[in-house]
C-alpha cells in the first residue's frame, strides 16, 4: 500500500492523515510511513469481538427486564409524527471521491491563502471595500513587491484545476433570471444563483419550482 502513497502529493496525504486523526508534521516519508502503521494495526481476535457482542446481549437484556410499562399513562401517539415544517434539507451534490478529494485540497489551500488588496487600500474606506486591482505605476510599492506592502496575486496561488469554478458544497453554480431557466439544471450537480435584478414576485416562483424540481438554490432569502 505505501507504493500507492508514493504517487500521492505532500497535500493529498495530510487529507488522509487528518482523516484518520493523525499528525500531518514530517517529511513526505514519514508521512507514508504513518499511514502505513495505521493500516498494519492489528484488529481484534475473533474471539474478544465475540465476547465484547456477548456482553452487549447481555447488557440490552438487563435492560429489557428493567423497562417499565407506562402504557397506562396518558401519552401523545403522534408525537413522532410531527416535523419542523421550518427546516428544509439542503440538496447535495453527487460527487466522486476524486472531486471530494479535490474538493478537500481547494479547502486546505484557501486557508494559506493570502488576502489580497488593492493599493491604498487602508487609505480610503471606498478601496476597502473594493476587490483586488492590479497596481500600476513606475513607482508603485505594492507593484514592486516592497515587503511591508499587501501579496500580489500571483500564478503560484491558483488551486486545484479539478475544483476551480465549483461552489464551496461541490455544487456548479448556474445563473436563473426566471423559472425556465431552471429546466435547464441538473440537479445532481447543478445549483441555481437568483440574479440580483430579479423581483420578489418572480423570486418566490422560482424558488417553488425549484423544490418541485428538486434543485438547490445557492442564495435564498429568508423572506420569500
């Protein structure tokens, strides 16, 4: 198994190793080493499994014998038929272990990343608030990559390629302006997006039909 580690990267196997709840610090062979122990760790004797369910029986039966019948009380039979009616279940998405796995590395690298910021940014509110801007100028300290200046963007800060474009939830977004634009998703691995021009009254018909039709919709309002 440590040759299928071999052609894994530095990131991929911290994944792993997080996974499994073990220290991610090390060298790429100690790492692979790692996860090598932790899969060559013994399971237990058949007997002692046998044993351990024996005392569960045993246990449960105890139980049993201690239960007390209450039918006699006043109880509410339907009380396990109600729901929050408040919460819908979010859709996920059908993904395979690659693209989890791709997923999972975009995630470790984001954290890594520098949060990049216009030139003069904490000069002027306007610009802080704005995104990022490419600095210009012969005399540009940010362009010239003085240290005490805000990271450029840079080639060597794009993530993983399998991932790039999908939403944090393995969902590709897709922009809808009204309801027959949702015909058009796929709802395995598809998310609706509302336009921000959209209306009230047209957002909630969308917002039906796309229950009806089983699709996520990425920003929701409460409200509607």
């Amino acid at each position: 198994m440590a040759e299928d580690y071999e052609g894994m990267t530095v990131a991929e196997l911290k994944v792993l190793l997080r996974e499994q709840g073990l220290p991610v610090s090390g060298k790429k062979s100690e790492l692979i080493e790692r996860l090598s122990n932790a899969q060559d760790v013994e399971s237990p004797e058949p007997e002692e499994v046998e044993a351990s369910e024996a005392e569960e029986t045993v246990e449960e039966a105890a139980d049993e014998d201690d239960f007390v019948d209450d039918s006699d009380d006043d109880w509410d039979d339907d009380w396990d038929d109600e729901e929050d009616e408040g919460h819908v279940a979010k859709q996920k998405p059908v993904l395979s272990e690659d693209m989890k796995l791709a997923l999972a590395l975009r995630s470790e690298q984001k954290k890594k990343t520098p949060a990049f910021k216009r030139t003069e940014w904490f000069r002027y509110k306007r610009l802080s608030r704005s995104g990022w801007r490419a600095p210009h100028g012969m005399d540009s300290k940010q362009r010239r990559n003085y240290k005490y200046r805000s990271s450029l963007v840079r080639v060597g800060h794009g993530k993983v390629a399998a991932a790039r474009g999908l939403h944090p939830s393995g969902f590709r977004e897709v922009m809808v302006h009204n309801t027959l634009d949702l015909e058009e998703i796929d709802p395995e691995t598809q998310a609706a997006r509302v336009g921000k021009t959209v209306g009230g009254r047209k957002r909630e018909q969308i917002y039906s039909r796309a229950d009806e039709l089983g699709i996520r919709v990425l920003n929701r309002r409460r409200d509607v």
